[in-house]
C-alpha cells in the first residue's frame, strides 16, 4: 500500500491531453477524472516564488516570451497561460504552488517535481526550502511526494522534513551505472520514478524483490499500461488519467 492505495493513477502535469499542462483546469480535470496524484513543476520566478510551470522558457505554453525564472510573480498572473492549447482555455494562469496545494487538499495527492535549473548549491532560502514550508503550511506532509532529476533534492527534502515521501528520477548520466535499488538507498529515497523505456520484467522484478515503489511515466497507451501493471508498477504517470482509471479498473 502506498499512501493508502494499492495503485495510484498519476495525472501527468494534470490531465494534460485534454487541457492545457500545469494548469487548475488540468488538475481539475484530473480530479474528476479519477486520479488519486497530480504530477506538477516547479520553478522559481525572479522574486523567489514556486510556480507551476514546466519549461524554463514562457514562449510555447504562454503569450510570454523569455525565461521563467527572469519573472516577477505579479509579471506572471499577467500572461495567458492556456491560449496556446485551446481557445476555451484562454485566460488560464500560472499557478503558483500555494495555490495548487490549497486546492489539492483533502482532494487529490500531489507529487512535486522540482526542476533542476530551479536548484541552487545553497539550500538556505531556495527551492526546497521554499516547497517544504509550503507544504507544512497546509499540512500535507502525508500528502506530497516530492521528486527530481537533481539528486541533491532528494537529500535535502529528508534533511528539512523527514515525513514528507520523495522519488529518485532516474537519469542515466547523473546515476553513473549505479543500480536501481542501490540509489534509491544512496539518496534515501521512498519511490524510484522512471521511464517505461527504463524498466523490463528484470528490473521490476528486482525492484519488487526489494520492495521499493516504482512510478513509471508517462504512459498514454491501453498496451503499455497493462504492461506496466503486469510489471507490478506501484503507479503511472499518464496524460490520459481517465484511460488510465478505466484500464486499472480491468486488470
């Protein structure tokens, strides 16, 4: 059981495949389509804010132009961030971390994954800090599962709040040949995440053997995802959440 589920369906950046990534109507959507976890990211705006927004720069998913990260807050709510999916969309906000959280709670698990061009070699007073306070502050501790790329994070989270759940993202190079389970341990991490492409029967197997939770993204597939049910993947990351419900509901 993990967070009191035997599965968790994971709406990858919200219900992204029918609304606009990282946005409220996505992870609204994502709530009624059943997920048990919104998957969101998080980066930093120039005057140290946690936003919800995937890519450094603003031009393909907003009217905006230029880096995220080169942005006041306030410059942010400014621009339209859902115009580029659908003109139904128009209108639809950056959301800060804050905002997502007080909506998500007592609704839906979240997992957190904060970029690494969001993460500075000083802790104090930066990202992590930053989301761990957030998270306090609205009492999801046992809600959250906070993961990344940077497998600094993943240390340092357990170092700030050691009840909050956190997820190693696997990458190749940043693993150096390691096993899966041996950096699960190194970094003391409760979830290894990885790609469908990163994972066969062996490995899940080992995994299993192990007992370490195995979160695979991002599936969109009927065949791919009773693959990774079969495989005994803890959960799955999926644009397609309300597939994914009706999927899980067969297996």
């Amino acid at each position: 059981m993990i967070f009191n589920r035997d599965f968790l369906i994971i709406a990858h950046r919200g219900a992204s495949f029918d609304a606009p990534e990282n946005t409220m109507a996505a992870f609204q959507l994502a709530y009624r389509l059943k997920a048990d976890m919104i998957e969101l990211d998080l980066q930093l705006t120039s005057d140290g804010m946690p936003v919800v927004f995937h890519d450094t720069k603003l031009d393909k998913k907003t009217d905006g132009t230029g880096l995220v990260n080169r942005y006041r807050l306030n410059e942010l709510k400014m621009l339209n961030a859902g115009g580029w999916f659908s003109g139904s969309y128009t209108g639809e906000k950056i959301p800060t971390l804050s905002e997502v959280l007080d909506w998500a709670k007592g609704r839906i698990l979240v997992n957190i994954e904060i970029k690494p061009e969001a993460v500075a070699d000083n802790i104090e007073g930066g990202i992590e800090e930053k989301t761990v306070s957030l998270v306090k502050k609205f009492e999801m501790e046992n809600k959250v599962l906070i993961s990344s790329f940077d497998y600094r994070v993943i240390k340092r989270i357990k170092d700030l709040e050691p009840a909050i759940k956190t997820g190693l993202l696997y990458h190749k190079n940043e693993s150096k040949g390691a096993e899966y389970a041996e950096l699960v341990r190194q970094y003391d991490a409760d979830f290894f995440h990885c790609s469908h492409r990163e994972v066969r029967e062996k490995e899940a197997a080992l995994l299993r053997n192990k007992k370490i939770p195995f979160l695979v993204y991002t599936v969109n597939t009927p065949s791919l995802m009773k693959k990774m049910i079969r495989f005994g993947a803890s959960g799955i990351f999926t644009d397609k959440p309300g597939l994914l419900y009706r999927i899980s509901q067969e297996c």
